[in-house]
C-alpha cells in the first residue's frame, strides 16, 4: 500500500490537509483568541503580540498544524506591531489570497496545510525581497533551534539547515 503524501513542499513537507478528526482536535486546543484569528481571519492587537521582540533562533510554525512557516533569520523589527518576516521557509507552505475587506486591497497570507489565518504580506519590506509579511503571534509558535518542530499530525516532518 502507498502510504506517500499527494503533495510535498520543496523542502519535505506533506502538505495534505489534516483529516476532519485530527482538525476538530486541533481546533478543540486553541485559545478564544487564537481561534478568533486563526479560523475567523481576525487580528490581534499591535504591539501586544508574546513573538513580536522574540529574538532566539528558530522556526515560526503554523499553531493549529504545525508547518513551519518562517525562520528567525527571516524576522525584522518592521515597527508595525506584529512579527514580521522577509520570506517564508518554503513559498508553498502559504496560500495567498486577495483580500479586500475593510474598504483596501491586501494579500492574505493562509497556511497552506490547514488554511488557517496567518497574516498579510506588503510589498514595504527591506531587501533583498522586498517583502513584509506581517504575522499574528497568535497564528504562531515559536519553537527554537535546539528543539523538535511540533508534529501533531504524526507526518515526521524536519526542518533542514
């Protein structure tokens, strides 16, 4: 029997979205304001957020799937009030979605694994992209550079170099 994912991400990744009993499960664990933002498309507060002055080594993963999404050496300090990151691990670890709410025309940033909220991405950010990708730390967690990513889904997933 083949047991591979349909789809793997560049870096190694399965990208198949959760099963319903492990998305009820992941979704059972959140917080009032993590689902708020996560599955509502909310946002946080700025300047409020527990990964905005985090500075330790590591990987800003998906907090409903664990994907990892961005590295440290990735995050700036954009003053804008959330976290916000360059470029993520892997391009197809992000689903990018026009989103016009709130009268303005922006780019949603989704996980691509599990479609939960993220953040936007604007075009404002520091060299060499270019880009700002303005993250909820709620949307996040933080795991640092001498620990296992999460991996509630049981894939076995590693993050390399």
């Amino acid at each position: 029997m083949n047991t591979a994912p349909a789809f793997r991400s560049p870096t190694g990744f399965d990208l198949a979205p959760p099963a319903p009993e492990q998305r009820r499960a992941l979704e059972a664990s959140l917080t009032p304001d993590e689902r708020h933002v996560l599955l509502e498309h909310g946002t946080e507060s700025p300047f409020c957020g527990v990964l905005l002055e985090n500075k330790e080594p590591g990987a800003y993963c998906c907090r409903l799937c664990g994907l990892p999404l961005f590295r440290s050496g990735e995050k700036f300090d954009s003053r804008s009030g959330w976290p916000s990151f360059t470029s993520p691990v892997d391009e197809s670890h992000l689903q990018f979605v026009e989103d016009r709410s709130y009268g303005m025309l922006r780019t949603e940033i989704r996980c691509a694994r599990c479609g939960s909220h993220q953040g936007h991405v604007f075009d404002d950010g520091p060299p060499p992209t270019g880009l700002r990708f303005c993250i909820n730390s709620v949307s996040l967690r933080f795991v640092r550079a001498d620990e296992a990513l999460p991996d509630p889904l049981g894939r076995g997933d590693r993050l390399g170099g």
